[in-house]
C-alpha cells in the first residue's frame, strides 16, 4: 500500500491515551480499563452513539486495533471522541519506539453535540482516555483536505484520494494509485529510464518496450525541434527538425 495514499477502505478502532501533545494509541490488553459512558461501536456507519460503558469492550480486539490495520504512512480518516464531544480529521500513525503514536495532520471539523465547528488546529481534549475510529470520509468536501490532492480509485466503487506530493506525476503502483517520483519510475521501468521531474523535462534512453503507439494526430503549430508524429492525414510518421518535417 502506498504511503500517500488516504486509505478509505480499511477500518479500524482502538482507545488512546492523551499525554501532553500525544496520542497514543493503546493495545488490546491496556484498553480493557478505561471507561467512556458514551462511546462509538460502529465500524461501518457514521458516529453513533450508546448508553452502555462497557459497550465498546468486544470491538477492542487485535484484530480491529487501528495499529495493527494500518501501516506507518497510510492516511486515513479518523473521529476522536471523548463521550460527549468528537473530532474528525486526517492523519497517520507514526511509530516511535515502542509506542504507536495518532499523528492529527488535517482536522475537519469539531463536533460538540449540537453544531460542527470547522477546524484550523488540532481540538484540545481535556480527557485523558479518547476512542478512536477509523472509517470513510464523511463527504466529498471532507476528503479532499490536503493540498494538489486528486479524487480516483483503486477499488470498485470505493473513492480514494490521493494527494501528490511535488515534482511527482500520478500513477498507478501495485494496483493502487499514488503520487509517483523519479526514483520510484526507475524502479517501475529499468535504469534505461533517467528521469528529472523537475517541471522541466524527462529524458529516455533505450527504452526495452514491445512497441511504442503514437496517437494520429495533424502537424502541430511551431512544435520544438525533435517533435515526432504520426501523420493522420498521410499516414506516416513524421519528424520535425526545427526547419521542416520529413518521413522517417
């Protein structure tokens, strides 16, 4: 999977622990204490909430913790919530040591029970224990929250946003798209590939392709020096030298 991918098709849980500015994230065995009096338990629908303390204790398993559905890198998105009030926003995980660690990088809105509050930082949680869920964006407004960001996707019917980092073209890799950079084309494509995606331009050598298909197309307006087409009106194939256009 992709570092710069935002996973939408993945779902996860788990408690968290406020200390200071982290957010750890808790495991199985330490999140059998806490106690929330108002907590999320749906794993596929938006935040709904219950009565019941003791209501989320089933769904905090290996099997569901966020830190064991994601890796380090994959973006997804996120609802923090305290038992009254809930955060939604975008971010990772990040390992450090030991501990696995809720990295907030883009913050939707705020919710405090009766309006959303658009979000410009982090919401300071005065609690010391918050749930955590991992599920889709709750609109498409919501999802494209970081910069150059494009709207595809790498499974049917599931919407992926995928933010391209700069100097990088959009691509598809291991069967998901992603913001792919110069090094990652050498590894795709062979050494015979050198490329500088630096706005400027991408020179090839030797390419080891079957074949090669250039679209037809007429002779273009003052094209630079090297140009090659295939002529549709002629059906040749044809090279610009700067001065003219000759068959090759």
């Amino acid at each position: 999977m992709p570092a710069n991918n935002i996973v939408t098709n993945k779902y996860g849980i788990s408690m968290v622990a406020v200390s200071g500015g982290l957010y750890k994230l808790l495991t199985s065995a330490e999140s059998s204490g806490p106690s929330i009096t108002t907590i999320s338990v749906s794993l596929d629908q938006d935040l709904e909430s219950t009565n019941s303390s003791s209501a989320f204790a089933p769904y905090i398993t290996n099997e569901n913790l966020v830190q064991n559905n994601f890796s380090a890198g994959q973006k997804f998105c996120y609802t923090l919530y305290d038992g009254n009030t809930h955060e939604v926003g975008f971010g990772e995980i990040v390992n450090s040591g030991a501990a696995t660690i809720l990295d907030r990088q883009a913050h939707v809105y705020y919710f405090d029970g009766t309006n959303k509050i658009k979000l410009t930082s982090p919401f300071d949680f005065s609690s010391s224990i918050l749930f955590l869920q991992v599920s889709p964006p709750p609109s498409l407004e919501d999802s494209l929250v970081y910069e150059n960001s494009v709207l595809g996707t790498s499974s049917s019917g599931i919407p992926t946003v995928v933010p391209l980092q700069n100097n990088t073209v959009l691509g598809c890799k291991s069967n998901y798209l992603q913001s792919i950079d110069g090094e990652e084309l050498v590894e795709m494509f062979g050494n015979n590939i050198t490329g500088a995606l630096n706005g400027q331009n991408v020179s090839c050598a030797a390419l080891n392709l079957y074949s090669i298909r250039l679209l037809p197309s007429g002779r273009p307006i003052n094209p630079p020096r090297g140009t090659i087409i295939y002529n549709d009106q002629s059906n040749i194939i044809e090279f610009y030298n700067g001065n003219s256009w000759s068959a090759l």
